[in-house]
C-alpha cells in the first residue's frame, strides 16, 4: 500500500463492513458536505510474543506515529497504547490493547496459544494484517467459553484483527455545541448509547468526554453453524485545552474500561 491515506481508508471499509450503523452515522453527520475527521482508531491484541502491541504498532510507525501514553485496565486483564502521527495533527490518534495472558486462566492461555502458532510471520509483518480477520477455525462453543471469562478475549477469536471502533471528532463536527447534543442525535436514528457507567464518560474537567454505540450483532461463520455476535462500535470524543491552549490529546483509562464494554452481549 502506498500511503497512509489509502492504508486508513481500507480500514474504514472493512470496519463499516462490520459495522453498518457506523457508516449510516457518518453519513448523516456528513450531510450538507460537512467534513468528519476521526480522533482515533482503536485495535485489539493479545499480548502473545508473536503479536503484542509493538507487532501492530510498527505498521504505523512506519507512516510517522510514535508511542505516547500507556494504560492500565487492571479488572479486564489489558495493557494499552497510544500513537500519534508526528507531522499532520488531523491523522488519528491510533489506540492499541493488548489481553495480558499470563494473568489468564491455562484454557485462555492454551486456546491463544494455538491460534497464534497457526498465523504465519509474514502475515503478521505485512501492514494487511491490521484487517485481515481470523487466521484459524472458530469454534462456537470455544467463543462462548472465552466470554465468560474475558469478553475481549472471545471478541479477538472471532473477529481476528480488524479495527474493533472508529471514533469522530466531536470538536470538529460544528453543527453539534456538545456531546450531549450529539448523543440526542445518534439516537435520534435509532441507535443505541453504551450506557455502562452513563452514556456520556468522562468530564471537560478530565479534559475528555467520550460516547460510544452498543455494537450491532452480526452474523458470524462457526464450526458449528451461524450465529450472531457483537461485532464493531461507533465512538464520540470531546476534548479540551490544556493550560498551553493546546487539546488534551490522552485517553482517561477509567472512562476507556467503559467503553470496551460496548462490545458486550446485550440481553
Ligand atoms: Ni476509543
């Protein structure tokens, strides 16, 4: 692939692939010609040697971004990282986590273990790899297993790597004064609000506040037959200045453990 544009955007098709909804939104936002830019883009691993953060990292590095800002999720068991691109403020943000393994039960770890062996090295070191799915057989009753245990860990084994959520940039929508605005109006189309912790996580005092859809079930090829899972979500940001006039540009962990709830099953 040629340039970071085009890398971006084949992402953003395979994701709206996953997630209809988020396409449906973007339109409506963009309506009248009005430019939608995203703040970030969200990717999930495991933290196995062959394909921890760095593994996916390096695909962007490559384009200009550089590591700046960890987080801990220590209830979900992950460790994450944010990218920014060096030169061109306007390209996401890039926000990947990892499941840390070792603090899973053996059956997680040993289940991992497996998929991962069957992914070959070359795959993993072509940039196609950030959306290139499942590399294994899955396996319905392995999923459901996973999930009682880390919701994360069976989104991965059935997803494989794809973007799990684009986000929009709120500050620079100008037909929307806030985030409560905003989410009035996705709703407003029918879509459903994370309401996990309150729709809307964060404060302006946090310098970040974030909203996100519940993902929209999609239908998914097991062994065992077809069935419907949470596939992909659609996420908001507002941020604020710092005392340098300058945007916040971090992520708040607390309000971040919310928002990967939006992949949960809903009853
Ligand atoms: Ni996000």
């Amino acid at each position: 692939m040629s340039n970071l544009n085009q890398f971006l955007e084949t992402m953003w098709v395979d994701y709206t692939k996953m997630n209809p909804q988020a396409a449906q939104i973007f339109q409506a936002f963009s309506k009248g010609n009005k430019h939608v830019l995203n703040d970030h883009i969200a990717l999930r691993t495991f933290n196995h040697p062959k394909l921890g953060i760095k593994s996916l990292a390096k695909h962007f590095e490559k384009y200009g971004y550089k590591d700046c800002g960890e987080y801990f999720f220590k209830e979900k068991k992950l460790y994450a990282k944010h990218y920014e691109h060096q030169t061109n403020p306007d390209m996401p943000k890039i926000f990947i986590s990892e499941l840390e393994l070792e603090k899973m039960p053996e059956f997680v770890q040993k289940t991992i273990n497996q998929i991962v062996e069957l992914i070959p090295q070359n795959k993993i070191d072509s940039e196609e790899f950030i959306f290139s799915g499942t590399h294994w057989p899955i396996e319905h009753s392995v999923y459901e297993k996973l999930a009682e245990v880390s919701e994360y860990a069976s989104w991965v084994y059935a997803w494989g790597f794809r973007p799990n959520h684009f986000t929009v940039s709120i500050n620079h929508l100008d037909q929307f004064k806030n985030i409560q605005d905003l989410n009035v109006f996705v709703k407003g189309l029918g879509v459903k609000l994370n309401a996990s912790g309150g729709e809307i996580k964060g404060t302006p005092e946090e310098l970040l506040e974030q909203s996100s859809t519940m993902a929209n079930e999609e239908p998914v090829q097991f062994k065992e037959g077809i069935f419907k899972i949470p596939a992909c979500y659609y996420e908001f940001a507002k941020r604020y200045p710092l005392a340098n006039g300058k945007l916040y540009q971090g992520f708040i962990a607390k309000s971040a453990d919310k928002i990967f709830e939006s992949t949960n099953k809903q009853n």
